[in-house]
C-alpha cells in the first residue's frame, strides 16, 4: 500500500517559538517532568472509530471526509488497508497506544462466526503493525449499539437473545484484546439504558447488567486476561438515561453487585460535562471510592447541549486533569485516549494532525503546570490549613472516633458556640491557578 500520509513527516518537538504547525511546542515524549517521562505520564492514545471511520456525516448531511486510503468498500482488504494507514498515523504523530471496537476494524458479515471471521482476517494485519511499531492496544471493545438487533440495549435488552448475542460478541473482542496484548478492555454502555420508564423493568435491566459483567470477569479469569476492565459512565445518548450515568452511579452499581474489585472506570471530559459535572469532579469520586482508571480525552461545546467529542485545547482543564492524574499516582496502565473527532469542515487529512498534536501540546502544557502547583504545593497547603481544626483538638477525636453525640453535646454545652470561620477564598485560589497558567 502506498502511503497514506505522503506529504507528512515525523512530529518532532520544536519548542515554543517554531513556526512550524505540523510540530510539537510543549510535548517533548523524553523530558521529565516530575520524575517521569512526558510520554509515560500522559500515555497518549488514538482512537480508530473518530479518526479511521468517522465520515463527518450528521443528520443533516452526509460524510464530508476525504480519506484517499479508504476506497469507502466494506471489503476486508480496504479494512486492512485502513489498519495500515492508521498505524502509519500513530507512527508519525509518536502515539504508543491506540483504541478500537470490533466493528469499527473489520465490517460486520451476514452472520456472527462470519463477522468473526471477518475480525481474525483484520486482527493478523493489526499484530503485523503492533509488532513492527511497537505501538500497543491501550483497550479493545465491541459495539454493541449500532446494528439494529440492539435496539432495546445489549445486556440490559428486554430481549433475551440480544444479550446472548452481545455475549458472544463480547468473548470474541475480549479474546482479540488478550490475543493483542491489549493493557485493557472497556465497556461503555451504548445503549443500556432507557428511552421511558413506561415500558422498562429498570430493576431487572440492572440485575441483567451485573450478571452480564460478572461473566466477563469470569471469561477473563478462564482466559488468563491480564488487562483492565473498565467502565466508560455517560448519562445519555444514545439513549434518555443510560445506566452508567456518572462516576458515582458507577460506583454504587459496582458496590451493589460485587464487581468494585474487577471494574474501574475510563472517564470522559464531555461524558461528565453532560452529566452536569465537572471532568475535576468525576476524577476526585473515582479516586477517592478507588475506581479511577483511565481516561477518554476529549471536551464539550459550552453551548451545545450534545456529545461534540472535540479535541482538548483548553489549558485550564487539561491542568486540572492533570492534577488529578498525578494525585491518583500516574494512569497506567489506563492512558488519554483521544475520542475526539475533528469537525466536519475539517475534512482533509492534514486536519488529524493538527487536532491530535494541538490535544497533546494542551496536555503537556497541563502537566507542566500541574506539576509546578503541586511542587509548590499552591493548593495543598491552603486545602491542609482550611481543615486543621480536624488534626487537634475535638476534631481529631471525631476523625478517631473517640467522641459520640453525647461527648459532643457536652463539649459544645461547655464551648457555648463554634470557633470562628474562615474565608474559603476561592476568588484568591482562582487568581493563583491563572498565575500559574499564564
Ligand atoms: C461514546 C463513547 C464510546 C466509548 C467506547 O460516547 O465515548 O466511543 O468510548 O465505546
Ligand atoms: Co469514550
């Protein structure tokens, strides 16, 4: 196959002041930045659906993308040549992992051992390229919302053979990610969920949920599947209300069908935004119930009200995702897995480029700043020193459990009224984080 980037050399780092569009100005994959490398603190990844299969079409036009690799055939042959293209786009860019589900490498055939069939052919030529670049499957997973059999959901479908379909689908892409050496496999809940209340038994449909993901964990265990399983939280669309709404939605599902141990969850910035939560506030839930795993990179329109999946170029929640990065102790063996696509007049091949290193240079200049808050501990300190009435005193007796109510009746009794508050100064801790941001 003759290339599919032809006119695009390798993306070096160039600095700050290149002129050079098609070059990185913040991410430099081997400087240290607090004690490890760029490359191994972000662990960048693409993912296939947006960037190999995304058209550009919406539902007021069609596909707008051109895309000379692809001769828009569903043969196998153009799916593998795609697979080629594709690695030659990571290899460029300097990616060391990449994302995909089933369907979006190898089409889907009349029948299911067809379209496993149809995978096994697609798979051989993905281990050719893993092998020869190096580049490594950050997660696999299936789609188990676009053919119409899944309308009603997958696992959470009112009909019975939808879930055993999903199943099978399933075992073949959890195989595929093993037999890759994928570090994970993820499972976003395309379509389990519910269009209305009306006509949904939510209890059942939850029961059928746990039990589904219980097999999973019980194939990985057969099979010897090292890697992370992850759950990907989005509060809507396709569906009104999808199940994996938020992160603590997740949790409490996980919690209450002892799955907590076996699932962690891949967050994404627009899925929390949608979700009417901040990308921060997802990260610090997940961390703090255990959970956090990976992340989908991405961000919403302020203005739109829909999953835009753009790419990240706003500093300022890259900081802040990058804070919580490093406060749960690095992603590994999770990664910033762009599921962004670029939009729809950004159609030639070029614009690829400049979306995923525009999203990488956001991210380092994330992490640069990131670090340089928590070395100066800019925040940690005001956060330490706004709850110390609980290191001494009736505080650290309450946090020890040495006090109940009646002890803390007589105390206040004795005390009269509380210690004077002090001011949560937000307005001063917002000016502090744009100092260190400019
Ligand atoms: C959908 C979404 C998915 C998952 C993988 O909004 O984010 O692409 O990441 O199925
Ligand atoms: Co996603």
């Amino acid at each position: 196959m003759a290339e599919a980037f032809p006119d695009i050399q390798q993306i070096r780092y160039e600095g700050p002041d290149t002129t050079n569009r098609l070059a990185f100005r913040h991410y430099n994959p081997d400087e240290m930045v607090a004690g490890k490398s760029m490359a191994d603190h972000m662990r960048f990844s693409v993912a296939f659906w947006h960037t190999f299969r995304g058209t550009g079409s919406d539902p007021f036009g069609v596909g707008t993308m051109q895309r000379p690799w692809d001769d828009g055939s569903e043969s196998i042959e153009n799916a593998q040549n795609r697979v080629r293209a594709a690695f030659e786009f990571f290899e460029k860019l300097g990616v060391k992992f990449w994302t995909f589900h089933d369907r979006d490498v190898a089409p889907e055939g009349e029948t299911l051992a067809e379209s496993n069939k149809n995978l096994d052919e697609v798979v051989k030529v993905i281990k050719e390229e893993q092998e020869r670049t190096g580049i490594q499957l950050l997660w696999g997973t299936a789609c188990l919302f676009a053919n119409p059999r899944y309308m009603h959901g997958a696992s959470t479908s009112c009909n019975a053979d939808a879930f055993a379909y999903a199943a099978a689908q399933v075992k073949k892409a959890i195989e595929v990610t093993h037999d890759l050496g994928g570090h994970g496999y993820t499972f976003w809940g395309g379509r389990e969920g519910y269009m209305t209340l009306l006509n949904t038994d939510m209890g059942r449909e939850l029961d059928h949920l746990a039990k589904f993901l219980h097999m999973a964990v019980d194939f990985k265990k057969e099979i010897g599947f090292q890697g992370q399983f992850y759950i990907e939280p989005k509060p809507m669309e396709p569906t009104k209300h999808q199940y994996d709404s938020d992160a603590a939605a997740c949790v409490a599902f996980l919690q209450k069908y002892g799955l907590i141990d076996h699932l962690k969850l891949n967050l994404e910035t627009n899925h929390a935004t949608l979700a009417g939560h901040t990308m921060a506030h997802e990260m610090e839930t997940a961390i703090h119930f255990g959970v956090f795993g990976s992340v989908d990179a991405n961000a919403g329109d302020v203005m739109l009200g829909w999953d835009t999946d753009q790419f990240p170029t706003d500093i300022y929640l890259t900081t802040e995702i990058m804070l919580r990065i490093m406060k749960a102790g690095g992603l590994s063996p999770g990664g910033l897995n762009f599921d962004a696509k670029v939009r729809r007049e950004s159609f030639e091949p070029v614009d690829l480029f400049h979306a995923h290193v525009g999203g990488m240079d956001a991210f380092a200049r994330g992490l640069k700043i990131a670090a340089k808050i928590r070395e100066d501990k800019a925040l940690a300190d005001f956060i330490s020193d706004r709850y110390s009435s609980w290191d001494r005193g009736i505080g650290a007796k309450i946090e020890a459990g040495e006090v109940g109510f009646a002890e803390l009746e007589e105390y206040m009794l004795d005390k009269g009224e509380v210690d004077p508050n002090r001011s949560g100064r937000q307005e001063m801790l917002e000016n502090v984080i744009n100092d260190y941001i400019a």
